[in-house]
C-alpha cells in the first residue's frame, strides 16, 4: 500500500487482529476478506455455503493469508452464538466486524411484496446486523477498541423500485443502527462505519426484475472497489473513523426501463398495464 507521503507500507498493518466478514463467498464479502487478510488479519469467512466459503479460504491461504470457513445462517441466533463461540475459543475476540451479507426482494413493490419476503429481507440487512454486533460489542467495550463495518446501500439515501421497498428500508435501518453506535460508543474506543455503495456488478444484480446487461455492469462499481474502501477504513489508525462512506460508480446509468419494469413484477394479472 503506497501512503499520502508515497511511502510504501509492508501491508501488514492488521497483523494480529481477528476479522469476521459475513457474506464472504462472493462478491464484496469475498474481496473485503482477501483484502485484510492481505494486510495480516485473521479472517472468518461466514456465508450460508461452506464450499464457497473453502474456496475463498484457499485463495487467502495460496496467497500468504489466514483465513477460517464457518458456514452460517447469519438470521438464526444460534447459528450467530455457535460461530462467536467458535471464534473466542480458537482464534480470540473479534477486532473487526464486517457486516456485509446482504439480500434482496425479488418483488421489489410493495402493492405486491408478499409479507415473508418483507420479513426475510429485514432479517439479512437489518436483524441480522444487530445480531452480530450485539454479539462482538461487549468484547469491544471491554477493551476500549474495536470496529464494526456495515455495508449499507445508496438505497438507504435513494430509495427506489432497484433495491425495492424492503431492501430500501432496511438499508435505512443499518445506516441509523451504525450512526447510534458512532454517537453512543465513540468515547468507549469503538469505530462504527457504515459504507453506502451504488449500483456495483455482484451476484444480487442477477435476481434484479431486470438484470443488467454486462454492458451495463461495465461502468458500475466492482467488488473490489468496495473492498479497497472498508480497507482504508479498517486500516487507518484507530483514533480516525470514517463514519460514512459513499462509494458510487462515476457514471451515472439510465435506469427508466430497470424501474418500469420492476414496478410490475408480482403484480395480479388484471392489475397489469394493457398492451
């Protein structure tokens, strides 16, 4: 990593410190973990598929990292309580927490939006989220020291039929949970982040009502972008917090036809638009 004076740094500013990354078999959970294991932390991979979960592991191991593979249901509290259980007595208590697990409506209106898809939603992006942080906080607390990094959405500033209503909400609901944590624990040492990205090209675009194009996915955010900017937070010295960041793609797309499209999907047949 080349510094502001362009200095270059051994890239092992982590070294020591456990990180927990959820969502970490694919997308930004995936580079954000190969990213501070890069910088020495020992990282716990969580996600609901062991094999993917492996796969990211060897990758950090062939490139030098340490990492763990925990496979969990992140919205079962047992689930949570049996992976911290695991990380405190092989690795420690947890210095980082990336909350970065995400999921999407595939009704994105709410005239249509079945209630257990509202709920399954806010379980992933906002109960979930609580969950964990509840889970590492008192460790945190205890020791004067710790970061909690949500991956929260431009959703929660722009809400529209993208996203939908529910994932719009509950990306709202990480951003003012992450901001209470700033205001209420800063003084007690720990760092609470949010990171709001834009449209960037992960595995949740393609269960979009309109999936975007690879022309499209082009210009938009990559993984690895986000990544490079919960490292720069992470990796900062712990007196600085970067309470919010916004990472958005430079262009902006047309994105007419994505909301008109969407705004009908799940709708009743004879509540359809005529032809």
């Amino acid at each position: 990593m080349t510094t502001l004076d362009g200095k270059t740094s051994a890239g092992k500013g982590l070294a020591g410190k456990i990180a927990l990354v959820t969502g970490a078999g694919s997308g930004m959970g995936l580079e954000t973990a190969r990213a501070l294991a890069g910088d020495g932390a020992t990282v716990v991979l969580v996600g609901r598929r062991q094999d993917a979960l492996d796969a990211v592991r060897t990758a950090i191991a062939a490139d030098g990292g340490t990492a763990h593979a925990r496979a969990a249901d992140i919205t079962d509290g047992a689930d949570v309580e049996r992976v911290i259980d695991w990380v405190h007595r092989e690795l420690g208590p947890v210095d980082i927490l990336i909350n970065n697990a995400g999921s999407a409506s595939t009704v994105p209106n709410p005239l249509w939006m079945p209630m257990d898809e509202w709920r399954q939603v806010l379980e992933v992006n906002l109960t979930a989220v609580f969950r964990l942080t509840q889970a590492v906080l008192p460790d945190m607390l205890d020791r004067q020291t710790g970061t909690v990094v949500t991956v929260s959405s431009l959703a929660a500033v722009t809400p529209n039929l993208l996203g939908g209503a529910a994932y719009g909400a509950a990306k709202a609901g990480v951003r003012n949970f992450m901001s209470f944590l700033h205001t209420t624990f800063r003084n007690q040492g720990l760092r609470a982040i949010t990171v709001l990205p834009g449209e960037a090209d992960t595995p949740i675009l393609d269960s979009r009502s309109r999936p975007p194009t690879p022309a499209e996915r082009a210009n938009m955010l990559q993984p690895e972008d986000v990544a490079d900017a919960i490292r720069l937070a992470v990796t900062l010295p712990q007196r600085i917090a970067l309470q919010e960041i916004v990472v958005a793609p430079t262009r902006q797309r047309d994105v007419s036809l994505d909301l008109d499209v969407a705004r009908w999907v799940g709708a009743p047949e004879n509540k359809l638009p005529q032809a």
